[in-house]
C-alpha cells in the first residue's frame, strides 16, 4: 500500500493543525496503518490520498446515507445552487422541508434547522429548559450528545458550572432512571435519550422497551421533557421517530448527519407541548438557513419515502453480521457484533485492549474495506450484495492473516495511555 | 409591491416553525414591508419570493463578500464537489487551507475548522481555559459572540451557570477593562474582543488603539490570552488579523462568515502559545472537514489576496455615505452613520424608538434597496458605482416619501415591547 500522500499530508497538517487533526476523524486513536487524508468518494467507496479504495463501512460516520455523490440528491442540490444559497433569508424550501420532516416524525409539529448535531441537542436542552421553566436534565451516562462544553466527552477546557444541572443515569436501567427522576425533584427539565445505546468502545444495547415507554412516562408525571437524540441513528431504523416502534414519542428530538445525505444541516423538531419554550430561545447560526442543503434534504427525505434503502441495507447487514461470524469461527475467533445491523458495531471477544481488533482492522485495510475498530459503523444504500461479498472475501483473509500475526500484537499506545495498562 | 407569495409562506411557516421563523434572518423586527422569504441571488441583489429584486446591503448578514454565486467561487466548489464533500475523513484541501489562512493572518501558526462562528468562539474559549487552566473570560458588555448558551443575548432557556466565569467590561474603556482585569486576579484565562464595536442597535465604534494595545498587554501580564472574533467583520476591513493595523496581535481568532463567499465554514485560529490547548480539547461536528466550502474558502482566499475587493467596497462605501449625508440633509434629517464605510450601521438621529429609520427602510425596499434599521449592513464586492447610483436615487426618494409620512409614524410594536414605551 503506497503511503506516501498522506503521509506527506500527516508532515504538513502537524505544522498548521493543532496535532496534526483533531475531532472525531482524526486517526490518532486509529491503527497506524489507517489513512488520515481522502481525496475521492463514489457510492458505497472512499479513496485515500495516494489513490487506494476503500469499501467504505463508515459513511463518513454517518451522513453518507444512499452512497457518497447520490446523483438524484446532487440534482437537487445544483439545481438550487444556480438560484442561490446563503441568502440575507431563508428560501420557500424552508417551508417545504419543514412541513416535510413534520408530516415524517410523528411527534413533531414543528422544526428548526441548524448546522451541527450539536446545535440541535444544545437547543433541545434550551428549549426544555424555557418551557418548563427548570433546570435539571437527566443523560444516559457515556452517551454521546455532542461537543459543545456542557456534553463533550473530553472535558479539556471546560469549567465544571457548564455541567451544573445535569445528571446521568444508566440507560436501559429503569430503577437508576426512576431514582435520577425522584433526585431532580420539582427541577426536572428533561430526560435525554438516545435511540439506542451507541456508545464507544463498548457494545452497543438496543432499547428495552420498558426503559423507553417509562422514561416516557416519568416525563408526564414531572411535567418534564422527552428528548430523543436522533442524530446518529436517526433514518437508519425507521421512516420517521425511532421510538415509534416501541409505541413511544417524544417531545423533541434532534437530527443531523444523513437526512440530506452529507450536506450540512441538522434539526430539533419539536411537539406542541414545546413550542413555546422553542419560541423564547434564541438560536442562529450564519449558515442555517442555507437553501442548498435543504434542496438536497428534501430529495433525501423522498428517497427514504419512496425506496427500500432501510430494508436493503438491513439485509445487506445480516449478511454481513452472519458471514463475519462465520468467518471468524473458521480461524478460531469470536466476534462480539452489537448494535442494529445496519449500524453495527464489531469487537473481538477477549480483546480488553482492542489488539486483535486494531490488526483485524488493519489487514480489512489492506485488502480494500475500511473498518472501525471501536465506532459502530453504518452501511449505505449505494452497498451491493456483490460489495458484501468482497467484503467477506477480505475478512476471511483478514481473519487468516490476524491468526498469523497474533503472538506478535501490542496493544495501541495512546489506548494504553487513555484506559491504563492491563 | 406584490406580497401574496411571501404571505402565502409565512402562513404555512407560522404552522411548522416556532413563530414562523427564528434567528437573526427573521423578520420580527423588521418594517412589516420586509420580505421573510428569498427566492433567487446573484451578484449584489435578492429577489423575494414574489419575484422583486433588491440591491442587498445586506449581504446574507455577511457571507456574501465578493457577491453571491461568484463563478470564481463556484467553480472551484463545482470542481470538489464531483470528487467528494463530506468523506470519512478530511480532503488534502484541509492541509491547504490551514496553510493558507496561517499565511495570511500574522498571529496565527495553526487553525481548526468548524462550520458556526458560535463554534469557533466557543473553541477559543475552551482553548484559552484549557491552554491556562484558568477560568475567568472578559467580553465587552452587549458584543455578539454567538447563539450558544453562554453567550446568547436572549437568555431564555440557559441557567445562570452557564455564565459563572464570565465578567463584563466596556469596549474601548481602558479603565473598566483595567478594573475586570484586577477583579479576574490570578484566574484570568481571556479577554474577547471584536475589531470594532458592532453591536445591533447601536452607534459602531472603530476601536481605540489605546484600548486595543491595553488588552494585549493586560493579557500579557497576567499569562492570559487575547481573543479577537472576527466572524462579523474578518477579511471586510483588511486581508487579515483586523487590528493588525494596529499594532496589536491576538493569540487566538474565531472567523466565519464571509472567507468561502457563503459556503458554511468557520475557523478558529491559534498562535503556538496556545497550540497545547488546541490540542486538549474535544470539538467536533459532522460537517466540519467537508471538503466544498474548504475547497470554496480557497479560492475566496486567493480573490482576497489578489484583487481590489476590499479597496472597491471602502470606494463604493465611500460615495454612499457621503451621498446618503447628503440626500438626508436635503430633505431635513440627519444620520447617524457609523462604523467602516463597508460595513455601515445607518441610524437616524433624534429617532430613539426607530420609527423613522424603519420608514425609511420600507420606503428604500420598495424602490428595490434592502437596507436594514437597527444592524450593520455590508457592502459586497459585486456592488458597482451604477448600483450606488441607484441606491442613492432610490435614497432621494426615500427620504421624500419618509417626509410626508412623518407625521403618522408608530413605533414598531415589537420594538416598543422590548424596550419600553416612550
């Protein structure tokens, strides 16, 4: 594998970039071997700087949703670029897409667009907070809600009042819901949740239903807010709310990511009980009404009604949640695959310190197919079942070559240093 | 003046969006006249949705630097986008454009990049804490840095917290930055300031360069850093760091807005002094290396290195000032114009409740100028002499028409309520 760009790229960013990347696409917490840089992408494939492709298991974690440059969702979004797209307004497409999202997600009766994940969880906590007039919202503790002072997980920089009222919980835990609910009180502004469990590094839990109909109900009780973050899961399970499967909505909920499928923009939408309250704050952003993305999001919201690309990828991850494992108990491994398929999350069993699944992934690397060591991964629509069968074609080798490798493996020393010697 | 289209959609807004629009771009506090919907842009004007066209003055709030739609521009962004936008990891243009901005800014030896100005002013702030292990921040009482909770200038929904480092000093008042300073005492981590003051409503002020050397010294002293946000008016009164004209050299700059003419992209830059900080904290979004507006930012870039576009909007600025003073004091009022002349706040003197500035505004919109009553405006590079001509025709008229209706003014009713009958 020629290295060579990206690791001219690495020389130079480290100079101008503050370590050279930062964010949750910086390949510091990444096996050597992974490319930091990428030049190219087309349906379900990636190309790194030097020019090698990747069948690509991670979507640009998470906006790639039908494949990189859809053509059907780049239509759009030309078509409105030639008329214009930051503007000193919004465009009637504001509406369009407004109306759109409402008619999609059964709970919600209004939206506000924005730019980050962030802004939407942010304003979700806000608008809680102005409706209810209190203070105290509960968080599953590890769930990621973005990175902004009160919810990054690396709490560098930030001052312990931005976390002042919240309170954490164990999702899926009724009881440490119900005694986080009777600790807040009168104060109860809102319960957080999301979809279902994607933390890193650890395996992924879908809801029990138990846990979500009674957070529900511990939110009618308080005359507090249910709030469902949406924004990484969110179109992958379901045509509208994630939760409508399990009979419960929610009073607000934040999207982001996928649903223009990799144009910018995220959204809180919101029921009735909270439109006042999303009323009173103010939020802007110098970019959230930009048209061109809603252009694009209203055509993606039309494929996710109009195709099968959930039931697709749902099948193309079974196939390949099944033959991972298959393939896995042919060279003596067991892998722990958690998560809805479609997002799944692959850890190798007795790896406490993700040797086995940092050079499992590596040698997925060299034979073309980009995978995530500890972040669940998603598949996309653009995915074939001919692209499930190259990827098996490369673990069964992988597998092999990992058996061959074993003895040698080290743990990554950055991992070392965050979680400790074992 | 044709409004059915506009009316049509506030209509439908009012049902799925929280008072039929949110943020800076509403309308709320504009004339009733002012359209809330834009259909169309291209170079320095705005059509509505009901097809009426206007020279905007206003510029998207600021985006729009060389005009929208700028072909240089948007060939450079059509060119990425049939490689790859949102990718799982960054494009080499990322290397570039840190390059490039680290040329250009004189402070700067590194940047990160996001898509809000709310992100890049929170990350300075975070970079600052993090940097010093201090807490204390300084703003200027009523500066705008963003929408997010700590700094949002309408409250509601944040908790006091959310403020509890934060003290406040007066812009250009040595003194009372002086007296913050000693009160932050050793816990003093930054001090905000914007290149001049351009709060809404308000009188501009250009900075004292006493004020501004203080600032850097005070900082200097005390191990803290200076933190200049350039979001509003970077790159529109110089081709880089906005107080390098005066000697002074911020450690951290949070820009936005205008440096890829519209595309959504925002950075934060960094002098070394603050790199270890940079590299502590944990921010991060979806969209934030999505290789467009990089690849836009570039060209924008290149374009403000090596035209006249700044010394053009200053000219143009220029004659519209001067021929507004004129036009106004031919027909018995007088302005209060203040702040550059290319990003002009345009008051009316002797009007404390606005109700003459915002006849004026209705008055200018209906002869096809978009002028705003109560916030900066901006000139853009697109503009021409024949375009302030025209401006300055419509300007002519405006002010006869404002004449005959002065008896009859009101008040702004929304206006009145947020500040008080008088």
């Amino acid at each position: 594998m020629n290295r060579s760009a990206d690791e001219a790229l690495r020389a130079r960013a480290l100079k101008v970039i503050p370590n050279g990347m930062y964010g949750h696409e910086s390949t510091r917490l990444l096996p050597a071997l992974y490319p930091q840089f990428f030049s190219k992408a087309e349906g379900a494939y990636i190309w790194d700087a030097d020019g090698n492709r990747y069948l690509d298991f991670m979507c640009a974690y998470g906006p790639s949703l039908l494949g990189y440059r859809d053509e059907r969702v780049e239509a759009a979004a030309r078509a409105q670029t030639a008329l214009g797209d930051t503007l000193t307004g919004p465009s009637p497409l504001l509406v369009d897409l407004a109306e759109t999202l409402v008619e999609m997600v059964d709970h919600a009766d209004w939206a506000i667009f924005c730019k980050n994940g962030t802004d939407a969880t942010t304003m979700a906590m806000s608008v809680a907070r102005a409706q209810t007039g209190r203070k105290v919202v509960l968080l599953a503790a590890g769930a990621y809600h973005g990175a902004a002072p009160w919810c990054t997980p690396i709490p560098a920089g930030v001052v312990p009042e931005d976390r002042a009222h919240l309170r954490y919980y164990t999702y899926n835990d009724v009881e440490s819901l119900e005694k986080a609910v009777t600790e807040a009180g009168d104060d109860l502004a809102a319960i957080f949740a999301s979809p279902f469990k994607h933390d890193a590094f650890i395996d992924q839990e879908l809801p029990d239903p138990a846990y979500a109909r009674r957070a529900r109900e511990l939110c009618d009780a308080a005359g507090a807010k249910l709030i469902v973050d949406e924004v990484r899961a969110g179109f992958r399970l379901a045509r509208g709310s994630s939760w409508t499967s399990l009979g419960v909505q929610p009073d607000l909920s934040a999207w982001g990511k996928c649903f223009a499928n990799g144009h910018p923009i995220s959204a809180l939408l919101g029921n009735d009980s909270c439109r006042d309250g999303a009323g009173q704050i103010y939020a802007t952003g110098s970019f959230w009404l930009s048209a061109v993305p809603m252009a694009a999001a209203i055509e993606t919201l039309r494929i996710i009604r109009e195709t099968d690309y959930l039931e697709h990828t749902v099948h193309l991850g079974n196939r390949w949640r099944e033959g991972l494992d298959a393939a896995a108990a042919r060279h003596g491994y067991a892998l722990r695959q958690s998560g809805p398929v479609q997002m799944p999350q692959i850890l190798f069993a007795e790896d406490p310190d993700f040797r086995t699944g940092y050079a499992w992934g590596e040698e997925m690397l060299k034979r073309g197919v980009y995978v995530h060591p500890w972040h669940n991964m998603f598949l996309c629509a653009a995915m074939t079942d001919a692209d499930i069968d190259f990827a098996l074609e490369a673990a069964e080798a992988a597998f092999a070559a990992l058996k061959a490798r074993q003895p040698s493996l080290e743990p990554h020393p950055v991992l070392v240093a965050m979680f400790g010697a074992h």
